[in-house]
C-alpha cells in the first residue's frame, strides 16, 4: 500500500488580531440579526489592528442609541456619553474650524433606530418613517458640506465595501487634525424593513449596485463613497 497523505485545507488568511481592541466576554452585542452596527465595529477594530493603535491614550466617545452602544465592547478607555453629545454639533463646527485631532466614525444608518426607526436630521427627503408616513419634508444634512472650505478630511464609505472602510478609517486615524467618517450602515429592523428590503443583505446589495468609489475628489456625488482630503 503506497503512503497516504492527510491534506489539510484551512483558512489561514483570518487575521484575528483585532480582536485584542474587544471585550470578547462582552459579547454578543446586543443588536438585531443583520445589523450593520457590527460589521462597523469590526472595521474600525482591524483599522486600529493596521495602525497598532496603543490601548493607552485611546478613548472611544459614543453617545446614546444603537451605534453608541459600541462604546462598551471596545477594550479601551471608553465614555458613554447623553444622547446626542458625543461630539455636540457646536463642538463639531468648532473642530473643524481650528481641526482639532479627533476621529468622529459616525455610524450612518439615516433613522433614530435604538427608539423604532424615527426621522433623524440624515434621513432623506421623501423617505417614509413611523414619524414621517407620508415622507419626510426636510431635507437631510449635507455632512461633507461641512469640511468643504476646511482643513479636514472627511470620507464616506459603506459596509458593504470593507476595504475601503478599512482604508478610510486607517487614513482618518493617521489624518493630523480633524477627520470624520460617514460610514452608511443598515439598521434592518427599524429602517430597512419599512423601505421594503426583505433583510439586510438586500441592503448591502443596495450598496454595492448604487455608489461608485471616487477617492481624493474635491466632492463626492450623492451616488459615490470616496475620500476627500484637503490638507493633512
Ligand atoms: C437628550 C435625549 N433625547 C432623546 C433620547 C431618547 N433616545 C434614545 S436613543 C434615541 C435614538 C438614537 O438614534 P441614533 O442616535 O441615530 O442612533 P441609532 O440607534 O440609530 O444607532 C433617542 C431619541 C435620549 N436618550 N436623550
Ligand atoms: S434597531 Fe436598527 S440600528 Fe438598532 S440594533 Fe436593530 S437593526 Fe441595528
């Protein structure tokens, strides 16, 4: 009988390092099945894995709802702020004027989605909500208007592109002065579910079919993710 061989295939490329950055015995984390929240969460922790970020002298600020509830699984220095004044918007204008060096990843679900899927000031136009059934009149805020005359660096990115969340959380972190990420996410339950998506991956589908990436533009469209730097 000739020699046998026992081939072993594994999956050797799953770097696990980032989870130093987490409370494993935290976990699981309290969000619904197919949310986006943790998807983010990951991100931002394989970003601090790239940078080697050192646990002492990092503080993670969140306020209240459903992405602030992040705040609690990191294994850093952390502070749970009241709704809403994590980074109050005062103090946003403020950073960005004198670009104060502080990352903000702002975890963009466009609804109140802790409290049932209210209209908050990024839903957009039109859209439908358990406060705005027949659509919401205002317009959203437009966030990257906010850097456009700064020295900032402003990017939005999405859960369905991981790698360029990666890339756009590692260059905000290393960005000397004030960097803001719009990383758009699903909330399933209290969003998704009411626009018709059937679950969250049609939500990442929805994703990858409609923005394009265009990085280091001077704006980016309503349809692109991208970077856009203007000093560093
Ligand atoms: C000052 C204040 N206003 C209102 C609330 C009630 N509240 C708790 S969570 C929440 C919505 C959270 O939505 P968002 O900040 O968009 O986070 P998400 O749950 O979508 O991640 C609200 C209105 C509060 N806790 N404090
Ligand atoms: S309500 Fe929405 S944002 Fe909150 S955990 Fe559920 S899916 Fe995520």
């Amino acid at each position: 009988m000739g020699k046998k061989y026992l081939i072993v295939i594994t999956t050797m490329n799953q770097d696990t390092n980032f989870k130093r950055y987490l409370k494993l015995d935290l976990l699981p984390t309290p969000w619904c099945p197919g949310c986006g929240n943790g998807i983010v969460l990951k991100t931002i922790c394989q970003a601090f894995d790239e940078l080697n970020l050192p646990k002492s002298g990092t503080v993670v600020v969140s306020g209240i709802g459903c992405a602030g509830r992040s705040a609690g699984f990191f294994d850093l220095d952390s502070v749970h702020t009241a709704h809403g004044r994590a980074i109050p918007v005062a103090e946003v204008l403020h950073a960005i004027r004198r670009n104060t060096n502080i990352t903000v990843i702002c975890y963009a679900n466009e609804i109140y989605g802790m409290t049932g899927g209210q209209v908050s000031p990024t839903t957009p136009h039109g859209t439908k909500t358990l406060t705005t059934p027949n659509g919401n009149q205002d317009q959203p805020a437009d966030v990257q208007s906010l850097f456009k005359h700064h020295n900032c660096y402003y990017a939005r990115t999405t859960a369905y592109h991981l790698n360029h969340m990666k890339k756009s959380i590692v260059e905000a972190l290393e960005f000397k002065g004030f960097s803001f990420v719009e990383a758009r996410t699903m909330c399933i339950v209290n969003y998704g579910r009411r626009l018709g998506y059937k679950n969250s991956n049609e939500m990442l589908l929805h994703y990858k079919d409609f923005y394009k990436i265009n990085d280091y533009a001077e704006e980016l469209a309503q349809n692109e993710i991208g970077i856009i730097k203007t000093a560093s």
